[in-house]
C-alpha cells in the first residue's frame, strides 16, 4: 500500500510517514542513512517529498522482510548512488543465503533421518549414551580413551565453530562428551559428534539454544523424526515466506528503477 502520487506533487515528511505507518522521525534517517534520495527544501527550510521518495520508501519496506534491514538499506544506498551493479551483488547474495539454508535445512533433515536407527538401538557400544542425556556427563567411565572419540579442538575445526561454543553447549544440554581418565580432556563419540552437527544446523536456521535442546532430548527419546516435524514444517514455511517477499520487493525496487530513470 502505502502513498501513491503523481509526478510533480508533494509530500511533507508527515504525509510520507503517515502513509506508510512511519514517523516522521524515521522518514528523516531514512534519508539521513541514505535510503531516500535527498529531500526538496522549501523557501523556508522544510523537506518536501515527491512520488520518487514514496517510491523509494515503498521499495526499502518491501526489501526488508526478504533481505534484512541492513542489506535492504545498502542496496537502496547503492542505486540511490548510482550504483546498481552493486545493488544487484547484494540481491544476489541474499539469493545466495536463501539457497544456502535451504541446503541447510536439507541436511538438518538428513542428519535427523540419521537419529533413528542410531537412538532406536540403544546405547552405543562403549555404553556412553542412551536416550536421555547422561547424569554427570563428562566424568566418564574408567575405560574411556581418546580412540573411542575426538577431542573439542578437532570437532570445533571439522564445524567451523570456535571450542567455546561446544563447551557452550555442553552447558546447554546439546552434547554430553565424557571425559579421557588420563588427561580430563572432553572426548565426543559419534553420538556427540552427530547431535553437535544437528545443533550447528539448527542454530543456522535461526534455533536457539533453549530451543535446540528439548528437540535432540525428544529425538533421541523418540527414537525417530516426529518431535521435530512441526519444527521442520515451520522452517520450510519461513524460507518460502521469505523467497516470496524477495519476489515483492525486487517488484518494487524494479518500480522504482524505473521512476529513477
């Protein structure tokens, strides 16, 4: 919605606010940040606006729920300048972003197709894990040795993430690594390693931690796929909902393109 003008009439920043559910406060760092092209003056000081300010308004807020805020302003930032090359790499970046969580929550599925069989059987063979997590997790049994597993450092490189965050999620409930008896160093075994992927794949997708935990504690439970169903359902929903509002406002910003030319 929002205001539509013919050319050559003229807006107050309260009109161009009103129209569009703004303040006129934030029509000004619109166009302080660069998001509006610059505003006429009257003879006496005032801003005044025109049907290419709406336009450039109306684009900014249909950009922003596919691209973000910040990207939304830079790319507006960009063809006010002049530099719609730019503009387009940014847009294709978030295009690039959404491909790529798609992917992500590809393989949050597959590595939960992964938890059935391994959950459904029971504890592993060493005995460290069963369907819940284990109470004082990270004593681990005397037996315990770094070839039944892998250390944090290892497991933080093969994820990209820093040890800290492992450690985090330890905390957290998300993995529960026993402890090596000669060093007292954590070892993760492949059921660590598996729920620390499937962590690092939902927190991709926007999950947090308080979030994640009750998931992995369910799917391991349940042995199976179902407790994460509705979450799923959810995900999928938010990237459609988000590939279709970068269909809307690339519609408005190629409007706006043209008004500019």
């Amino acid at each position: 919605m929002g205001t539509k003008l013919q050319n050559g009439e003229r807006l107050r920043p309260v009109d161009l606010a009103r129209g569009h559910g703004l303040s006129t406060q934030a029509v000004r760092n619109y166009e302080e940040a660069g998001i509006l092209p610059a505003a006429g003056r009257t003879p006496h000081g005032y801003r005044t606006y025109t049907s290419l300010h709406a336009g450039a308004l109306r684009a900014f807020l249909a950009l922003v729920p596919g691209h973000g805020h910040r990207t939304a302003a830079s790319i507006m930032r960009a063809v006010n300048e002049g530099a719609t090359e730019e503009a387009f790499r940014l847009i294709d970046e978030s295009h690039a972003q959404l491909l790529d969580d798609r992917r992500t929550l590809r393989a949050v599925e597959n590595a939960l197709r992964d938890l059935g069989p391994a959950t459904a059987s029971g504890p592993d063979p060493g005995g460290e894990r069963g369907t819940a997590p284990r109470p004082g997790a990270g004593t681990g049994p005397a037996s315990a040795s770094p070839a039944g597993g892998t250390f944090i450092g290892p497991l933080a490189v093969k994820l990209g993430i820093r040890p800290a965050t492992l450690r985090k999620w330890e905390r957290a409930g998300l993995v529960c690594p026993r402890r090596d008896p000669l060093t007292g160093y954590r070892v993760y075994d492949e059921a660590d390693v598996r729920d620390a992927r499937l962590a690092h794949q939902l927190r991709r997708g926007g999950y947090l931690l308080e979030q994640i935990a009750p998931l992995i504690a369910q799917v391991r439970a349940a042995g199976g796929l179902e407790p994460l169903e509705a979450a799923l359902r959810d995900w999928h929903g938010r990237l459609a909902a988000r590939g279709r509002a970068m269909l809307t406002g690339a519609a408005e910003l190629e409007a706006y393109l043209r008004e500019r030319e």
